[in-house]
C-alpha cells in the first residue's frame, strides 16, 4: 500500500469539501478579557453522506442524533465547528441562513427551489475563559465562516482554533490528508481537520516531541528533541485549570460509502486522538469527531468478498487506517502551528519553530 499527503496536505485535498473560518481576536486579549474565539466551517457544496463518534464526557453537540446510520436523513450540508461552548451552537443558525440563501439543504417544495432545510451538525469547544466570558460565537459568526469557505484556509490560532488549549500549551486548527496510489483504495483520498483544545497533553515531557509525532517520526515534522533548558521551562507550566476542554473536528473521504461506513470511518479516526493526547476521551473532553463522504472520487472496483461481507470492506480498511494517521498528523499540525493567545505559549515558543 502506497499514499502521500495530497497537494495541500488538507482536508480540502478531498474534492468537494471546503473550510471557512471567523474569529476575533484582540492583540491585547488575557484570560478574562478581550475578544478571542471563532468557529470553523466545513462546507460540502453538493452535500455529503455523514456520521459521528462521540467519546468525550462533556460534548457539546447540535444534530448529532441525525447522524445515526438507521434514522432518515443521508446527506449534511455543512458541520461547525465553534468556541464558545454551549453558547457557541448559536454559530449553526448563521451557516443555516448562509445555506438557504445560496439554496443548499433538503429541497422540500419541488415548485419553490428556496425552500430548502440545511443540515448542520455542530460540536464546540469549551475556550470562554480565554479572552472576555461573554464574547463568544453567534449566528454572524457562523455565517461569515460559511461565506469564506475556500479550499484554502489558515491553521492554528485561527477560527475554531482561537481560543483552544492543548494540555498546559496553545491549542489550534490543523489539518492533514492523505491520497492511496496503490491498493484496494487507489486513487482515493482521505482529510481530517482538527481543533486541538484537550486536557491531556500533546507532548512527551522526556523529549519535548509531540506525542502525534510517534507514528510518523520527529523527521517527518522538521523536529528534534529539546533541550535540557527546553524541556525545564515547559515541564514548569501550570497544569491546565479549566473543567471543560474538548478536542473536534471532521474526516473526509472522496470514497462512496453509506451511513454505516462513515460511522466506522468516525470511531476508527478517534485511534489518532488518541496517539496524539493523553490521556485521550476523558470525563473533562468532549472529544467528538464527525465523518464526511462526497463520493466524487473513480471509485476503485471493490474486490471480491464473501457474501457475509460487504462489497467494499477492504477499501473501507485503508480509509479507517488513513483516517487515524490523519487525525493524528492534524493535531501535530494544530500544536505547531498555533502562536501564542492571551498569554498562553505556543509550541515553537518553547521548543522553537521546525526548519
């Protein structure tokens, strides 16, 4: 089995997925005060088959029931993901207003095309005591970030990431991809878009290297072990203080599959958590992680199986191991890319930037 990260290296690599993002962010923002949180939007143009694994204690989630593979509904149009808490599902109603007006949804009058039901499942992360407690995402939020959906965005202290924590240092938004050039999955494509706000840690305090760094090695992120003094300073950072935490974000695969296999693609994805955090899905996360199929890639043909088994089993398998790595590369992504936030120090501000 052969594969390489796609073009952007982004959950965007996988065709007809899109991401945009909102945030405000006071330059002068501490704990307590100041503007410093945002949402993220992951768009699917043409809609999307979907499902959802949830494993944190403390979700905050809007929609998610629909997701399950026996209920009705097959196809989302967007998944947001916010700051802001429980407060910060209000975002959803902006992306919702941004869907009917450009008519993206469940057409539901075949003689008026505008009357149109977006399907919007939403998770957040808990970030309010970053910044000001009462400045948090609403409905313009969300529509802003519909409206900038783009192949191309940011990462790091950016949208969803603004606010989030990793453990004792900045959390953020990352992303990674993956595309098959060989096997059961070629020319397949899988993404994950992640923002990093868990409890746990995010670093091996005996290397200073990213726990999300062991499947691929430190080479392959440009990193080496810190050094002595390096290691002193972050191992000395209090110990985050917050009750709420949560680490979100969403899959993506150009492969065809049904509700049941996105639902596997979504608790398979959940392994690269937790090589990333520890400890992973804890009664303080809301750890939530959401599955997007386009079906616009070739699809490959599925090899012969017996009749107990589904058609396209071992192609799902690739995608389910590529999920994994991908979540996990994103939250790498996320911690190295972040930059410092009320005070909060960024991984390149103790250990340095990777060449």
């Amino acid at each position: 089995m052969n594969s390489g990260a796609g073009p952007r290296n982004s959950i965007t690599d996988v065709d007809g997925v899109l991401v945009g993002q909102y945030h405000v962010l006071d330059a002068n923002a501490t704990l307590g005060s100041g503007a410093a949180t945002g949402c993220t939007v992951v768009r699917v143009p043409d809609g999307a088959v979907a499902a959802v694994d949830v494993r944190g204690g403390g979700p905050g989630t809007r929609e998610t029931d629909l997701l399950d593979p026996g209920n009705t509904v097959r196809q989302v149009n967007a998944i947001l993901l916010t700051g802001g808490s429980a407060y910060g599902l209000a975002a959803a109603d902006g992306v919702m207003r941004w869907l009917e007006e450009h008519r993206e949804g469940i057409p539901m009058d075949p003689a008026d095309p505008s009357r149109v039901v977006p399907i919007v499942p939403a998770a957040v992360i808990f970030d309010l005591p970053v910044g000001a407690w009462n400045i948090r995402p609403d409905a313009d939020f969300g529509f802003l970030a519909a409206e900038a959906a783009d192949p191309a965005f940011e990462r790091g202290s950016v949208g969803a990431g603004v606010g989030a924590r990793a453990g004792s240092i900045k959390g953020g938004i990352g992303t990674a991809s993956v595309r098959f050039t060989d096997g059961p999955a070629a020319g397949i494509t899988v993404g994950a878009v992640i923002v990093a706000n868990p409890v746990g840690s995010v670093f091996d305090p005996r290397t200073g290297l990213p726990w999300g760094a062991g499947t691929d090695g430190p080479e392959h992120f440009g990193l080496r072990p810190a050094t002595a003094e390096q290691l002193a300073a972050a191992n000395g950072l209090a110990v985050k203080g917050t009750v709420l935490n949560t680490t979100i974000g969403v899959v993506a695969t150009d492969a065809a599959l049904d509700p049941a296999a996105c639902k596997r693609l979504a608790a398979t994805a959940h392994d690269g958590l937790a090589r990333a955090v520890r400890p992973a899905h804890s009664p303080l996360d809301g750890d939530t992680l959401f599955a997007l199929s386009t079906g616009t890639a070739e699809q490959p043909p599925a090899l012969p199986m017996p009749p107990a088994f589904p058609a396209d089993l071992l192609i799902l398998d690739q995608l389910c191991t590529a999920a994994a790595v991908c979540v996990e590369r994103a939250i790498v992504d996320a911690i190295l890319s972040a930059t410092s936030v009320a005070g909060i120090p960024a991984y390149r501000d103790l250990f340095g930037s990777p060449p």
